[in-house]
C-alpha cells in the first residue's frame, strides 16, 4: 500500500492542484463560456506536462520490460529514478543474489559429482585389472567360467571407460589440443586395442588410408571416437565379414556388412542412453558410446552421418576443413 501511494503521489498533487486552482480560474475568467478553448488548453497543458515527466521518470523501468533480448546486464536497473524504479531495482537485485547463489550452489554439486563419479570409476578398475592378471595367470587351467568372468570384467573395463569419458567431456572445450597427427597411424592404434575383439568376434579389418594422411585435430579425443565406432561396427557386424575402413576426398568411411539400421532409429541412435531395439534385445547396449562420439564430433568440428542400407552399414567423418592441404 506504501508503495502504490508513493508511485501515485503525482496524480494525487496534480488533483489537489487542479481542484483547489479550478474555482480561482472560474472567478478570474468570470464568463466560462468565453474563456472554454483557454480553459481546455490549459488543463491539457498541465496534464501533458505531467504525463512527460512521469514518463521520463519511468523511462527506464518501461525500456527494461519491453526488451527481448536479455542479457547479464538486464538483472539490475541503472539509476533508477522514481519510487516504483526503486522498488523494482531493488527487487531485481535480490533475484539476481538469490540466482547466482543457486547458480554456486549447483555448480559445486556438480563438481562434487563429477570428483565422486571419477573417484569410484578409478576404484572400480584396480580390482578389475588385478581379476584380469589374475584369470591371464592362469592359462594352463583356463576354464568356461574363467573365460565367462574374462569377458565380464572387460565389459565392465569398457562401460567404466564409457563413464570416464563422460565425465571428461563436461570440460571437453578446455582439454582440446589440436595438433597435426597421421589418421593412419591413429588408426592403427585402434585396431591394435581392439585386436583381441576382432579375433573373439571373428571379424577382421580392412584399412585403407594413405601413408602421408595428415589431418589437425585432438589425438586423445578423435582416438576415443574411432574406438567407439570401431568397437560397435564389431558388436554388430557379421561373423566372418570383414570392417572396411576408407579413407577418400577428405572423408573417413567405418563400414560393415550386418543387420539394417532402421531408418527411424538412426534419427536418434545419437541420443542419450538410445540403444534401439538391437541393443535392448542383446543387452550389451549402454546407449552412451554414439552420445560421446556425436559430442565430441561436434566439439571437434568433424561433420559426421550415418547410413544403413542392404546390410551395410557406414559412419562417415569428413575432415575436409581439418586436412592439411599440400
């Protein structure tokens, strides 16, 4: 109530004004009539004078609410003048206290998660590297249920992988080196870690790309990619069949021969924890890998796509604005 008469104390001055001056101005003009147009025009006079004042002192208040674009600046008001300026002034600047510190609050949460989340993910693989020494060790008796917790532990070595590589990406821009690298000998990188897959799935890798193939990009994180891709055009592709890797017209082709993508699951194989109907029948989908690879793609400026016809599948990476021209 304090406020509503503080914003209306001009109207209230204006009509005492008015009412007290009106019966000195119809005594002094004696003949109303007369004297009408004078009249009017002087009310109207005092009124639009008032009505301009009032609006430059709102002036602030009014351009504040009619803009569109927000900013970071737009959460105070600089200067204000009149008592309802004031009061939103103040008002917006509680809501700017009270939003930056949520804003702390939640982006020390999420530190905290992302510590806890790396902390255990590091726990997690010692005592799944000492099983694996462990089940290595002992080769003279290997066993089918050593053999079982062998490929147990190495999905399990690769899904906390998976974590990891996602709780790097929430920093992804900040970590990027990009530096000249050979797309051959990154790619033999690759195959060489996903060797024991190739023979375990029967399927094996056909690389063809030049010896003086130089692209620019992050060595740690187009590896991740690669081994991504890699590592499910084995998942899913045919046993006895071959993985055709082409490198052509500055474009990077990952292609196997296996069961079609339909074509309303490529829409969203990109998707977080998506696994398509393959995927939740087999049940070793974690539905995170193509996230990470669209992510990281994304940041790295390598358009990508994705096709499947006829039993083939390809992902193709252009590096045509990452190739070093010669």
């Amino acid at each position: 109530m304090k406020l509503f008469f503080r914003d209306h104390l001009s109207v209230i001055i204006l009509y005492c004004a008015s009412f007290l001056l009106l019966p000195w101005i119809i005594h002094s003009l004696d003949d109303l009539s007369s004297h009408y147009l004078y009249f009017i025009f002087l009310v109207s006079f005092i009124f639009t004078i008032w009505l301009i004042g009032r609006y430059y002192r709102r002036k602030k208040l009014y351009a504040h609410l009619q803009n569109n674009t927000l900013t970071s600046n737009d959460l105070h008001l600089h200067e204000p003048q009149s008592g309802i300026e004031q009061a939103y002034s103040q008002k917006l600047r509680q809501m700017q206290y009270l939003y930056l510190t949520q804003q702390q609050y939640l982006e020390e949460q999420e530190k905290e998660k992302q510590l806890v989340i790396s902390h255990f993910a590091h726990q997690m693989k010692t005592p799944l590297s000492v099983i694996q020494l462990i089940i290595q060790s002992n080769t003279t008796s290997q066993s089918e249920h050593l053999q079982t917790i062998d490929h147990e532990c190495e999905k399990l070595t690769f899904t906390l992988n998976q974590l990891l590589t996602y709780e790097r990406t929430s920093n992804l821009v900040a970590d990027l080196k990009i530096e000249a690298l050979s797309l051959k000998e990154l790619m033999k990188e690759v195959v060489n870690d996903l060797k024991d897959y190739f023979i375990a799935k029967e399927v094996f890798p056909k690389v063809t790309i030049g010896e003086n193939t130089i692209i620019y990009s992050d060595r740690k994180w187009l590896k991740i990619v690669l081994y991504q891709i890699i590592n499910n055009a084995i998942k899913y592709g045919e046993s006895q069949s071959s993985i055709q890797i082409i490198y052509d017209g500055a474009t990077l082709k990952i292609i196997n021969n296996g069961e079609t993508i339909p074509e309303s699951e490529i829409s969203r194989a990109f998707d977080l924890f998506y696994t398509g109907v393959k995927g939740r029948t087999s049940g070793e989908a974690t539905g995170i890998g193509l996230y990470l690879v669209k992510k990281i793609l994304t940041v790295l400026e390598h358009p990508f796509t994705l096709q499947s016809n006829e039993r083939v599948t390809t992902f193709s990476i252009d590096f045509s604005k990452s190739v070093r021209k010669s």
